[in-house]
C-alpha cells in the first residue's frame, strides 16, 4: 500500500473514531454514590452526591472548604477561589453536587470544577 492511501484511511479512521467520541461523550453521566461509597478507586473520577451542608470555612486565598454529609459519612467539598457560585450556601441546605475525587494529606476529598455542576435543594 502506498503512504497516501495509508494516510487518508489513518485521517478518516481518526475522525470517524472523534466524531464518535463526541456524539457519546454526551451519554456518559457521573456515578451518583453515597459519600460512605468514595474510596481511593474513584480518585480523580467525578462523581454526583446528594449531602447536607454542616459546616462552611473560607481560607485567606478565599477558597471554601464545604463540609458535606450525608446518612452514610462526611467529606469536604473544596471551592477554589476561580469558581463563582451565584449562591449563598448555608448550613444544614441540601445540595446535589458533581465533583472530582481527590485525596489531600490523606483524606479523600471533592473538587467543584464547574459552578453549573453543584444544584441547591
């Protein structure tokens, strides 16, 4: 086979193989889990948890540290300074929030990466 023929079905092959990972990347939705189900297998993944806001700390650079739980467990939500909520959070409020699976100084931890993905009850 000659370098162009092979060119133009490697080109092809690869835009037919993005179109589709476009078109399905809509279908795929976080795992919604409680929080007692987060171990160190989903860091890094984003996950949906349905929690209760108990306590909300903002440290000097204005990150906001959101202690989440549920009937299963507790874990922090971090909100760093660059994402914008347009809304007040309050203590005892029920959220269902989409965010990324970390782990700092030990502890698994949530990361909101987007203001759209945290819905107030």
């Amino acid at each position: 086979m000659n370098d162009k023929k092979m060119f133009k079905i490697s080109l092809i092959t690869t835009i037919i193989g993005l179109v589709g990972i476009m078109i399905l990347s809509g279908y795929v939705n976080p795992e919604t889990l409680t929080i007692d189900k987060i171990d160190k297998s989903k860091i890094d993944n984003q996950v949906e948890i349905n929690a209760t806001i108990s306590s909300i700390t903002q440290t000097k650079s204005n990150t906001k540290i959101i202690k989440l739980n549920d009937e299963t467990g507790t874990i922090n939500l971090v909100i760093f300074s660059g994402v914008e909520i347009n809304h007040n959070l309050k203590i005892n409020q029920e959220i269902t929030v989409v965010a990324r699976v970390t782990q700092y100084n030990g502890n698994l931890e949530l990361i909101l990466e987007e203001p759209r993905n945290i819905v107030f009850s």
